[in-house]
C-alpha cells in the first residue's frame, strides 16, 4: 500500500534539495542516476527512499540529521534501493 500523501511530501522534500543544492550530494546523485540510464522520476524515488529512511532514524533516535551518513547512503544507490526491495 503506498501513502501518495507522504510520497508527494517526500518528493517536495527532493525537489527543495535539488533547488537550493543542498545537500550537493543529492544533486550529484541525480545526475549520476540519470546517467545509468535511471529516469528522473524513478532517480527522485530512489533518493527520496533514502530520505524516508535516515527521517525514520532521526525520529527513532532522537538525532540530528547527518549529511555525511546520507550521502554515503545516496553514493550506494541504485544497488542500496534494490537491496532493500530484495
């Protein structure tokens, strides 16, 4: 079941990072995506898994977010996306 509210809210949250290039990885994982031939669509998704998780852990630990541990995760997608399918 997918929640298109919170989907829709997720992706604003891409599209904002994407704008204000902030976190820059975000935008060079983009393009890296886009050039394995990932669409743009399914590249946001895939950053935009990655942001509901790290949200989920900052919630759960009561923690600040961490760039440096988002942007490992992003540098591991696609395979990091398909992994967690699996």
């Amino acid at each position: 079941m997918v929640n298109y509210r919170l989907k829709a809210l997720i992706m604003d949250v891409v599209e904002n990072q994407l704008k204000m290039d902030d976190p820059k990885c975000t935008k060079a994982t983009l393009m890296r995506l886009k050039n394995l031939g990932y669409s743009e669509q399914k590249s946001k998704e895939m950053i935009g898994s990655v942001l509901i998780e790290e949200i989920y852990y900052i919630l759960k630990e009561k923690t600040h977010f961490n760039e440096k541990k988002y942007c490992e995760k992003l540098s591991l997608l696609p395979d990091y996306y398909f992994k967690k399918k699996d």
